[in-house]
C-alpha cells in the first residue's frame, strides 16, 4: 500500500475534531488535538484515543494513568488550532486558550465543549508510531450538545448542520 495514496484517501474521511488532555504525575497539564478518538464500549463506559508518541500527551498519558477526551464546537476552532501546534503556544500554555478546568481524574476538561470524556486508562497500546489509549469513562461532562460541531476534512475546519 502507498502512502500517499493512503492519506489522500484518508483526508477525505470527515471527523469529529477533540482536545485530548492529560495531567502529568508532576501536575503539569497536556493537551493534544485529535481526530483518531472514537467510542468503543457502551459496558463498561470506553473510548480509544490513538496518539503519536512524539506529543506529549504519547509520552505522559500512559504514566499518568488519565485522560479526557473534550469534543469541540465550531466556536472552539481557535483550541483546535492552538493544540494541534499551529500557534506558539507550547505545553501547559496552550490552556491559555479556552476555558479549562480540572475533572475529576484531574486531567483538564473544556468548558462549553459538546461533551467530555473523564477517563482512567485502562490499556495503553503501542503500535508503530502511535500508543492507542484506552480508557474507562468516569464521567461525562460540559455537555453543550446542541451546539455546531468541530469537524475536520479535506485538511480544513468546517461543521455540519442537521438534514432538513
Ligand atoms: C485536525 C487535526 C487532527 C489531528 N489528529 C491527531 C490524532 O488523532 N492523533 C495524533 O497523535 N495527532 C493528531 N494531530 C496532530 C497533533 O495535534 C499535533 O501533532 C500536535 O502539534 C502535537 O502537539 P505536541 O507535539 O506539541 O504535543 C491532529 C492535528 C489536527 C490539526
């Protein structure tokens, strides 16, 4: 399979876009964007976040035993742009942008977010480049449901509206 082929396959896959975040076992906060997150067990309460080791929440999140996974509105684009390393805000700075606060697994959870996902790690998974990070949900919160949603595809920020 080529690469390139692959990728231009896959950027035409439209997703929801989300901050995952985890708290250091030194306190300190960390935050990546991500598309690679999904639902994966109603019972228990699970998700899958797959993230590149080279970030730093690849590197922190399978110590720190946390996550949360926040799913961003249309409005939040800035936080998407911001975590995904597009500004020059690095670390614990990009909670600078967007409002946060601690959850209870004390990994940061976005105010105003269309849902949040409080996670304790239950597996972390390497595989190639990325660590795939399972998590038990704890808790649900911010919920803003109603909201437009983050959507990413075709390398750009856009959102969808429900059919009429
Ligand atoms: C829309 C979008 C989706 C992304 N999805 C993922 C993802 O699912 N997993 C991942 O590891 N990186 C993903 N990235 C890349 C990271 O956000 C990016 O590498 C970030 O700069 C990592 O920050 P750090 O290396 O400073 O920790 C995505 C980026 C964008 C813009």
């Amino acid at each position: 399979m080529d690469k390139d082929t692959f990728r231009a396959a896959m950027r035409q896959v439209a997703g929801a876009v989300t901050v995952v975040t985890t708290r250091g076992l030194n306190g300190e906060p960390r935050g990546v964007t991500a598309t690679a997150v999904c639902s994966l067990t109603v019972e228990p309460p699970s998700v899958v976040a797959c993230i590149n080791r080279e970030t730093w929440v690849g590197q922190i999140a399978p110590e720190s035993g946390n996550f949360c996974v926040n799913v961003l509105t249309k409005a939040q684009q800035p936080v998407a742009e911001t975590f995904a390393g597009r500004t020059t805000l690095s670390g614990a700075e990009r909670f600078q942008v967007g409002d946060w606060q601690d959850a209870e697994t004390g990994a940061p959870v976005l105010d105003g977010a269309i849902a949040s996902f409080d996670c304790d790690l239950e597996q972390a998974v390497d595989f190639a480049t990325h660590v795939i990070l399972i998590g038990r949900v704890r808790k649900t919160l911010s919920e803003n449901g109603t909201a437009e949603p983050l959507v990413y595809v075709d390398g750009g920020f856009t959102t969808t509206r429900p059919a009429a």
